[in-house]
C-alpha cells in the first residue's frame, strides 16, 4: 500500500528502491495502470494510466519480476510477438525483434527456445521485449533477480545503456543498494508505503565537509600530522574540510613525510547514508 506517495521521474534512470514489501510493485502497477489509487492523480507521459491505459501503456515498456516467458517458443518469436502487439507490421516486428537482441547481447541466441536458456539469458530477453517498440518510458522489476555477479555486471551495463544511450527513460525496481547507486541518475526510495526521500543522486549526496584521503602508506603518520584526522582503513583517512588551505595543508604534509598520495577528494554521502537517514527519519516522525 502507498500513502502520500508524492515524486516527479525526471530523465535517464530513476532508481525505485525499497525493502520488499515498500510497495515497489504497487507503484509500477499504478504506471501501468494496472492498479487505481485511492486519492490523488497519477500522471504518466503526460496522460492517467486508468482513464486513458492502451495510449499510456503504447508509450511504455515493462519487464516484470517473476519469470512469465512462454518455454516453447524462440526468443525472436516473444519479441517479435510483443512488437506487433504495440501495433508494429509483422515485418518491421520480426526485424525489430531480430536487433533488440542483438542490443541486447542475444543475436546469436535469438532463435533458441526460451526453455532452454539460462536465467541471464531469459532476463535478457524480458529486457529486449520491454524495449523493442521504442518506448519513451521503460519499468524494470527487480531485472537482477536470479543472477550471478558476472551476469549482474552485464544486465547492469545493459540498463545504462538503454537509459543513457539509447533515450529510453527507466524506473529500475531495486531492493539492492549497490546496482541502484551504481547505475541510476536519481533515487525514489519507499518505506513503508511512503516515499523516504527522492531526487538527483548528485543533490542528495550533497558537497560534504570532509576530505577522503588515501596514501601509500601508513595513515596514522599522517593523521597524527593532521589536526582531526580519522584513520578510516588502510592507507586511507577522512580530514575535516575546515577551510579552502586544507587541500594544499594535506599535499605539503604528504610529500613532507615522503608518502605516496592516490586519491584526494570530496566526501558525499553513500546511498546507503541516505537510505538509513531517511529511514530514521520516518520513523522518529509523529
């Protein structure tokens, strides 16, 4: 259940993130149309995806959580099929189908039975039949799911490139941190049913006021040479940006001790940080 859901999706990927249960699926199901809300107004493309669903949903691509690929037939064939159903002639579908999963990194399986492909491969092509008609829009449920970390890696690359390169917006449905953060240009994180935070990763990470501070060496030499230092891990240390010379007051005490400096620069907060703040935040809340 969603309550006082309120969020604008802004270009390139939105990362929808949440623990199960937050109400992710909901959500994508009140996009599609699938679901009617309650209260408030629900505007998709510029269109209400109840009142108005078939000119919404031509306009949108989706890949659903759960595994609903037909095993008998060629992935070309369930591509192919779902292009024509968004009104694209057989032969434009066929050879639509035939480059999305090429796009896709299927060309040379495109006529194997879905059966008999791998759990990656079957993400794969959910993937391509989400995106074989063009959509402005593309909803993405939990696209990982089932995969190991070197088929993770490329279904990751893959959602870059459809929201980055191929002028596909996405909403990528995520429980795990880690590939949001890694892939997304703005954050929706749900608690609860409630929006916990949102907006561009840039401006929720904010400018920070510690440098991060990584040696070749030992840094409790150089945290004690610096006033409030933290050794934070080997080779590495936080420093308090109290004014603009700390950068310069840093690099001089770096070559004075006759270390190795590899990496100077701003600390933002993680994804994670804002996820917990958030999450503290709501529930302190009345």
């Amino acid at each position: 259940m969603l309550n006082r859901a309120t969020f604008r999706v802004g270009r390139g990927v939105t990362g929808l993130l949440g623990p199960n249960g937050a109400g992710k699926t909901t959500l994508l199901g009140l996009l599609l149309g699938l679901h009617r809300s309650d209260a408030g107004t629900v505007r998709v493309l510029g269109g209400d995806p109840w009142t108005n669903g078939p000119d919404v949903r031509a306009r949108i691509g989706y890949a659903p959580e759960y595994d609903a690929l037909p095993p008998d037939v060629t992935a070309a064939d369930v591509v192919r099929h779902i292009a024509e159903l968004h009104g694209l002639p057989r032969r434009e579908a066929t050879g639509r189908a035939s480059d999305t999963l090429w796009e896709v990194g299927l060309g040379e399986e495109r006529f194997r039975l879905v059966g008999t492909m791998s759990t990656g491969q079957r993400q794969r092509v959910k993937l391509a039949q989400a995106i074989v008609h063009d959509p402005a829009l593309v909803l993405l449920d939990e696209p990982t799911n089932g995969l190991d970390p070197a088929q993770r890696e490329g279904m990751l690359e893959l959602i870059r490139h459809v929201g980055n390169e191929l002028g596909m917006d996405v909403i990528l449905s995520s429980h795990l941190l880690e590939e949001v953060e890694r892939v997304s240009d703005s954050v929706i994180i749900l608690d609860g049913g409630v929006i916990a935070v949102g907006g561009s990763l840039e401006e929720l990470r904010g400018g920070g006021d510690e440098l991060v501070v990584e040696v070749d060496g030992p840094a409790d030499v150089l945290a004690a040479s610096l006033p409030g230092a933290q050794v934070i891990g080997p080779g590495r240390l936080l420093v308090p940006l109290t004014d603009e010379h700390v950068y310069d007051v840093v690099r001089d005490t770096v070559a004075d001790l006759g270390l190795g400096l590899r990496r100077l620069q701003l600390r933002t907060a993680t994804l994670e940080e804002i996820y917990l703040d958030a999450s503290d935040r709501l529930r302190a809340a009345p």
